[in-house]
C-alpha cells in the first residue's frame, strides 16, 4: 500500500545515514556539561506547521499553528520542557484543539550517572511526567491529562534504539478516557559540511490501548527534518516532515502527514 510505503521508505533511508553518530540524537534528549552543577542549557524552538498532528496520528487541529518548545535542563540530568500550541489564525484561539499548553518535568542521563555498571549503563533513560493544559488553557484539571512515561535508548555505531511506555490520566471528572502508549523508535541524525547541516530521521512503531476513547490498535509512524546551522546557537530547521500511518485503530485516524518549519536556539 502506498501510505504504508512512504513509511518504510524512512526505515530504509535510516540506513543511508550510517557514519559514526552526530553529537545529537535525531529526536532524544541532549544533556550539555555545563561548569556548575545547576548552571542551564537548553534550547527555544519555535516552528510553524500546516496543521497539529499528534504522535498518536491524531490531526488534532487541520489548520496552521505555531508551536513554541523551550527546554532547559542541568548537568545532573534534571530538565523542564515548556510547549505551546497556537492557531496562526488568533481569533481562534482557545477555541479547539489547536491551542494547548503542556509541562513537562523529568530527568534524563546515562544509567552509568545512577551507578549501573557495564552494558546497561550504556543506556539512556528519559523518565518524568508531562501535564497536557487542554482544550481550555488555564481550566487546570478540568478535562485535562497527567501522562507518565519512561523512555530507553541504546546508541549503536549505525542507529538508535528506543522503547518508551507512556500511561495517561485524566483528571477528575473529565469526558476523556485514561490508557497506555507502547512505542519502539529507531532514530538516526548525521551531520554534513562541517556541521553546517544536520539530517534526522526516525521511524515508529507503536500500539494505543485506546487512549482518550479512541480505539485500539497499531500505529506506525515517522518523521525528517533538515537542521541548517546559522550564527552562535542558532539554526534553521526546513523542512519537517511527520507521517502516522494508523494500521487497525477502528476509529476515525488516516494516513496523515505534517510539514513544518522554523528556528531553533541552543543556549
């Protein structure tokens, strides 16, 4: 099948970036080193997309949005991510699903920084909780989403390897329905003309236990980007491609796909 095409093509065109790993991973969590314990990095994206397609393969707004990541972690692996969904139309906002706040806080790091030794401790864990603000910005509980998750990777010399868990709550006397997210991610990022353009490509594999109401089933998904380097910290990243692929939800989700663009500063 055609759609389903378009998604392995990413799994083979993984392949093609198959040099030693860039410094960043196409999609995980960078962890800078910086000269104080609890001295930040992080980074500020702001992209604007033709629509808001959630992982899940969920179009939860068919219209253009700006989104709004700032991420700021410290040496010891501790982190918080702010994101932000807006309509580019403003007189929509807080109207739909298009406008959403989430929070997320977490820690990060080699196992081998929590003492485990040998092959584990060459694995990454990315743990903590995100608070998804929606569909009514401020309400604070009202049909909102508390969403645990835990997150491994192993770095081979050719690809990363994830497998994250993710349980979604809803809050108190919500219209939505709670579940669980199963995801396997391969992941590969390569860096090209002396670090002026970094490529990314990730391919997913993942199962919905009927989150938020929906139906069941498996969903494979992936996504591209191009990361041009600017001027100290910043960068330029067009385009982004993200594709779902829903295999046998029994609800309403297609094949759907989203393109974005837009500025990235580390710091």
């Amino acid at each position: 099948m055609k759609k389903t095409t378009i998604i392995a093509v990413l799994v083979a065109a993984i392949g093609m970036l198959s040099q030693p790993l860039a410094t960043a991973s196409a999609l995980g969590v960078t962890i800078d080193q910086p000269t104080s314990q609890w001295t930040p990095s992080g980074s500020v994206k702001v992209m604007f997309a033709d629509k808001y397609l959630a992982s899940c393969g969920a179009v939860f707004y068919n219209r253009p949005v700006m989104q709004v990541d700032i991420f700021v972690s410290v040496k010891n692996g501790l982190y918080l991510d702010l994101w932000n969904s807006t309509p580019i139309n403003l007189s929509l906002w807080d109207k739909n699903f298009g406008t959403e706040q989430d929070i997320s806080v977490g820690w990060a790091g080699k196992l081998s920084k929590l003492g485990v030794s040998g092959w584990p401790g060459s694995l990454t864990l990315d743990t903590g909780v995100n608070f998804w603000d929606e569909p009514s910005i401020g309400t604070f509980g009202k049909d909102d989403i508390l969403n645990e998750y835990i997150k491994v990777t192993k770095d081979f010399e050719w690809v990363s390897v994830s497998a994250k868990f993710e349980c979604a709550e809803v809050m108190p006397n919500s219209i939505y329905g709670g579940g669980q997210m199963y995801t396997l991610e391969v992941s590969k990022s390569k860096s090209f003309f002396n670090d002026m353009v970094l490529a990314g490509l990730s391919a997913d594999a993942m199962y919905d236990s009927g989150r938020f109401g929906a139906g069941n089933g498996f969903i494979v998904g992936g996504s591209g980007y191009l990361q041009w380097k600017l001027y100290k910290g910043f960068a330029l990243i067009l385009p982004q491609v993200n594709l779902t692929e829903p295999i046998n939800t029994r609800d309403s989700r297609k094949f759907s796909s989203a393109v974005s663009g837009g500025l990235k500063w580390r710091f």
